[in-house]
C-alpha cells in the first residue's frame, strides 16, 4: 500500500476546501486536497454573490482554484475517503494512504429533494433554493414555492422580495390559519393540493400540475429543501461532536472537538453561500497553519 505524508490533508475540493489549500499552500506546507468531484452547486450553470466572481459557473470557479493551489504545491488526489484513522492515516477507496499532521474536512452537503417526478433535472436551473442565489434571475416572474416542512412559510417570506407574483403551494405542508394569514399579508397566494409533475416545454419550466389535474402556470419554482452533511459518518468516526441536525460543531475557527481536525463550509454550517465557505476555508486554514507552527517550536 502506498503512503504520502503531508502536513495537511483537506478533504473535499469546494470552495472552502480549496481557499484553504491555497492559504496553506502559499504558507509552504505540503498539501493534499481530495476530491471526489460532485460539489453541491454542481447543477448550477452560475454563481452568483461572490464579489468580483458573479455569473462565474461553478465549474469554472473550481477549475482556476485548482490551478492556483498547485502553483504553491498543493496536490490534487481525485478520489473518496474511505476512513480515516487517529493520527491521521486518510484511506482512500482505491487503497492509497495520506498520512497527515492535520485534517481540514470540507465535504459539503447535500439537498434532499421532494420525490416529483422531474424536479431533480431543474435543480438549480429554475427549481431553486436559495433566492440571494437565484432570486435576481426570475425577478417579477410567476413564482411558486413547495410546502414541504418546517420553515417553507418563513421561506416563501423571503422569496417574496423578488415577485409580486408568488404563489405558495401547500403541497405535502399543512398550513396552520396563522401562517395562512402571514402570507395573505405579503400578498402571497396559496394553493392547495399536492403538487404531482412540472410542465416543462423548449427547456424550460411552464407550470405544475397538482393532483386534481389542475395546472398551474409558474416560471420558477422553489423549495427549502432538507440538509444532511456528506461524508458525515468521517467525522462520527473521528468522535468530532455534531448538533442536533447532524453537522460538525465547529468554533470560529472552524476547530471541532478533536485536536487536529477542522472543518469548513456546508459540512459545518448549511447556510454558507460559496463565498462564505471560502471565507470559512481560508479562516481554518491560519488557524492550523499556527497550530503546526506552535508545535514545530515544541519539537
């Protein structure tokens, strides 16, 4: 079996993964980012809120980060984790071990999507989730919102911002007659009845259909979709502490309960947007290249 050595092994090569190989990069420690290459943002055609990277595709945002952690040494193992030992041994599927002094998780997370048919191949072209994301794009279009949980109400709010024109579909979420209220005093409509199909023509959403048969015209549609971490069960392994919905309680720093591992972007926090998960990669990042530094003098 071959083994590698590095002062750090950051898993997962987003945005918050690679700020910070390029921070530890530049900094002059050895380096290595694996990635299996399914970021969550993936389906997306553009970015946007990343303040002189607006409208960039993510792909493309992934591809200039890559060439620039490799100019300061930074090596790119395309792979999975398969698990990871104290001390730290990184197994990867493939049966090569990166041994390092430090680990920086930074997998991401996926969104669990409702089960209708066809949702899936919209998502994030015009089935949507986060409106500072895709909200300036269907600006005053007909727009519709799945009910699905626990904050679709405060969600359809927010969305508000964006369309006079919002229609919010009960779907599989019972309303309470405060809610109901809540949206009537946004100008938020709402129809009942659970949605079955999306109407998609030339490419592009047109109208759902609910159960009933009855269609409905919308040019976009968004959900607050459920959030779990990926790769989390690493972490579990490890003994780092998650919160009650299961992802890696970090502090400011992006520190978890175990010495040596850090964590960064959605793995730790759901809400991050891709500019702050660089923000939080490239926090970790000084946080471990001092704690290597402090134990460089003790030894």
């Amino acid at each position: 079996m071959d083994t590698a050595t590095y002062d750090v092994v950051v898993v997962g090569g987003g945005a918050a993964g690679l700020s910070a190989a390029l921070v530890l990069g530049r900094a002059r420690r050895r380096v290595a980012v694996v990635d299996g290459g399914a970021p969550r943002n993936a389906p997306a055609a553009h970015m946007h809120g990343y303040l002189s990277r607006d409208g960039m595709p993510p792909s493309e945002l992934l591809r200039l980060g890559r060439d620039e952690a490799a100019g300061y040494g930074v090596e790119l193992v395309i792979g999975r984790v398969a698990a990871i030992e104290p001390g730290f041994a990184v197994l990867l599927a493939d049966g090569e071990t990166l041994e390092a002094r430090r680990l920086l998780i930074a997998t991401g997370a996926t969104d669990e999507l409702p089960p209708i048919p066809g949702l899936r191949e919209r998502w994030g072209r015009d089935f949507l989730h986060c409106p500072y994301c895709h909200g300036w794009e269907v600006r005053d279009l007909p727009v519709g919102l799945l009910g699905t949980g626990a904050g679709s109400v405060e969600h359809a709010q927010l969305v508000r911002q964006w369309s006079d024109d919002l229609i919010f579909f009960t779907h599989t979420y019972d309303l309470t007659k405060a809610e109901r209220e809540q949206l009537e005093a946004r100008g938020i409509r709402v129809v009942d009845g659970e949605v079955r199909r999306l109407v998609v023509e030339d490419d592009r959403l047109r109208g759902v259909v609910l159960g009933s048969g009855r269609t409905v015209e919308r040019a976009a549609l968004f959900v607050r979709p459920g959030i779990r971490p990926r790769d989390s069960e690493l972490l579990v392994r490890l003994g780092c502490e998650l919160d009650e919905y299961g992802f890696v309680r970090v502090d400011r720093d992006g520190r978890t309960s175990v010495s040596g591992v850090w964590a960064a972007g959605n793995v730790a926090n759901p809400r991050a947007q891709v500019i702050t998960a660089a923000g939080e990669g490239s926090a970790a990042a000084i946080s471990i290249n001092a704690d290597l530094v402090r134990e460089d003098v003790q030894a």
